[in-house]
C-alpha cells in the first residue's frame, strides 16, 4: 500500500472498517430480531455504539496514514473518481429507498404478511434506511478503489 495515494488508501481503510463493523452491527439486529427484541431504543443503541465505534477506528485510520504519507494535493483524476463512484452510490441509495418506501406502502395496503410487519416497525424501517445508507457507502468505496486501480 505504499504507492497507493490518500485518498485510494482513505477508500480502502474505510471499506474494511465499514464491512466488519457493518457486519457486527447487522449480526447484532438480526440477533435481536430473533429474540423479539428488536425496538426503537434497541436499535438507537447499536446505531449509537456503531457510529462512535467507526468514527474512532476512521480517526485512528486517516490520522496513521496521513503521518505515514506524503502531503499531496487532490487533482483531477481525483476529483472524476469521486464524483463517478458517488454518482453511482447515490443511485444506489436512491434505489434502496424507493424499495423501502414501496414496502411500507405495499404492507400497508395488503395488511397482512411480513410486508405489513414490516410497514408497521419503525425499527424494522429504520434499520432498513441504515442498510441502504451502509450499502450505498460500500459500493461508493468500492468503485472508488477499483477506479483507482484501473487508472481511471
């Protein structure tokens, strides 16, 4: 990783913390959600811990890379890669929104079946919007490093 710029290393280094984190957090709800003990304040707590969690192991991250780099300076390619991995990571998001709003409203005309306990959970909801959010950060990274790995 030592000809790897900044910003390919910042890409990197948050793709890993998001996908182990992320997969202890969705293991924790869905433990909860086996238990039937899955609430509001259940899945406020994880979201708080999994956030404090990712923002100290990021601090920690960028703060060894940025000793260990040289200071550069972001250029244009920089700048496309960006914007290309974020244009489609927002759609991502988009997407995945659009599917849970299309749940609730399926659940609420149906009435019944999981599409309806589904719409009528706020935590089940709310977990859903932290699932897209997560996804569509992942794949932002991840095209962010192929990206950078092809040379675009």
């Amino acid at each position: 990783m030592h000809d790897l710029s900044f910003n390919e290393k910042s890409a990197w280094g948050t793709l890993i913390a998001l996908l182990v984190l992320g997969a202890l957090y969705f293991s924790s709800v869905i433990n909860l959600w086996r238990a039937d003990s899955l609430n509001l304040p259940a899945v406020f707590g994880l979201g708080v811990g999994f956030t404090i969690l990712l923002t100290a192991t990021l601090i920690a991250y960028h703060v060894l890379v940025a000793i260990l780099a040289r200071p550069e300076d972001d250029d244009e390619r920089d700048r496309i890669i960006g914007w290309r991995a974020g244009n489609t990571g927002g759609l991502v998001l988009g997407v995945s929104v659009m599917i849970v709003v299309l749940h609730i409203v399926i659940g609420g005309v149906i009435g019944r079946g999981f599409m309806y306990e589904f719409s009528s959970s706020p935590a089940l909801i709310s977990v859903a919007l932290i699932a897209a959010l997560w996804l569509s950060t992942v794949i932002e990274l991840a095209l962010t490093a192929q990206y950078y790995r092809q040379g675009v």
